[in-house]
C-alpha cells in the first residue's frame, strides 16, 4: 500500500513539474500559420520575450522555421514572492521547429516582426511559380526537329 502512494507522489511531482516551468526547463509558445494571396505567414505567442532574445532561422530546404529564444522573468519579481498559489506562465529558454507547408518562399525577403507580444514572420511566395499547369503537347506528323522519323540512316525511306 505505502508503495502504491510513494508511486502516485512520483507521478503527480512529475506532472506538477512539468507545469511549473522554470530557468532550464523548455517550453513552446503557441504558434498559428496562415497563407494570404502573396505569403506565407507564421505568427506566435511570445508576450513577455524581448526581440533581442530571439533568433528565426529557415531550414536550406525551407521546410522548417526554427524560432528560438529566452523569455526571462525579473530576479525582482522572483523575490517579492512570499507563496505562490499557481504558476502557469512559462520563463526560460525556448525552441520551436515549425514545419512549413510546402510552398516556395522567396528567402531573400523574408522579414520578421516583434510587436505586443506577437512574433510575425511573413514569407513572401516565390512569384512565378504557381501549382504546375497540364501541358498539352502538339503531335506533329511524321518528323522531329525538322527531321523525317521514318528517315533510316541510308536516307532511304
């Protein structure tokens, strides 16, 4: 009996821990994707985090939007604590790998803005190239590049 509760202790600590956050410990911020006619947007909860602390980085396949940081909570803060009755908002370093649909982006205009508490990265589509388009290929009689294709090597036909 004293080991099933030392276990269900074990259990809910983890899951507390889990909850409670803190320096060292990684947590992810909510992140949301949309598409408009021209780009790809991808916009994320960062309330409390200072630009400075952060870093965007796209995959060489552009693929993957790595955004990564550190949203710190004041030592003054920290200190004036004498009980606390629920922690819920997350501090410390973060790390967020964002798969991206597959769409072409134009890299070199990719921009990224810090404003109330929202990280927005916008990623321009690359112009020119639409979904593939059928082609229809015309059939011409009986030659190829000018050549006759029942022409043999002799020139006989």
């Amino acid at each position: 009996m004293r080991q099933m509760s030392d276990d269900a202790d074990q259990a809910f600590r983890g899951f507390f821990d889990v909850h409670l956050g803190g320096a060292g410990r990684f947590w992810q911020p909510a992140v949301d994707i949309h598409e408009t006619q021209t780009h790809l947007v991808v916009k994320m909860e960062l309330a409390g985090a200072q630009a400075e602390e952060l870093n965007v980085s796209l995959s060489p396949d552009d693929r993957v939007l790595t955004v990564s940081g550190l949203r710190s909570e004041g030592q003054g803060d920290r200190n004036k604590r004498m009980r606390c009755h629920q922690l819920e908002i997350y501090f410390g370093p973060f790390e967020r790998a964002i798969g991206l649909p597959n769409i072409p982006v134009s890299r070199d205009s990719i921009t990224a803005s810090y404003r109330d508490g929202f990280l927005i990265v916008s990623l321009p589509k690359r112009q020119g190239q639409d979904k593939p388009q059928k082609r229809v290929i015309p059939i011409d009689n009986e030659t190829i590049d000018g050549a006759d294709v029942h022409e043999t090597e002799s020139g006989d036909k």
